[in-house]
C-alpha cells in the first residue's frame, strides 16, 4: 500500500506487509520525503524526528493488529487427511 501528498512536504509511504505460513506477518515501512527550504539544512534533525517518529507508528500498528487478532476468531486450516 503506498501514499502520497498532494500538496505541502513531498511525502510517500510504502507498506509492505509479506505474510508467513505461522500466521505471522512482517511490517516494512518506507518513508520518502524532501523536506522543504530551510529543513533541508537540519536534515539530521529532521532524519531522526522522522525516523522516531516511523518507529512509533509501526509499534502503535503492531498493537492495534496483535489486539485485533487476538479477538478475531481463529482461520480454520485446511488439513490433510
């Protein structure tokens, strides 16, 4: 899944989820942006707050799906015979 600004800071994000046979799955996201003017000065600065920030995002995702699917009701697996 990818987003996009439309006006303001350049911004994209990617998604990238890839599902495992345990009924895990891996989170990647990917943050794309050109901050503008002076910004791009402090580009330390504002690479760490983005960072922290991304960091965060994925631990609040992370929660809110493991509360989901811990309330959701099980896959039934096909099994062989």
């Amino acid at each position: 899944m990818t987003v996009a600004s439309s006006s303001g800071l350049k911004l994209k994000a990617s998604w990238l989820f890839k599902e495992f046979d345990d009924a895990t799955t891996d989170v990647t996201l990917v943050n794309e942006y050109e901050p503008p003017g002076v910004f791009q000065l402090m580009g330390g600065l504002v690479r760490s707050t983005v960072e922290k920030a991304t960091a965060q995002s994925l631990e609040r995702l992370k929660r809110q799906v493991e509360a989901t699917a811990n309330k959701a009701p099980a896959k039934k697996r096909a099994t062989k015979v």
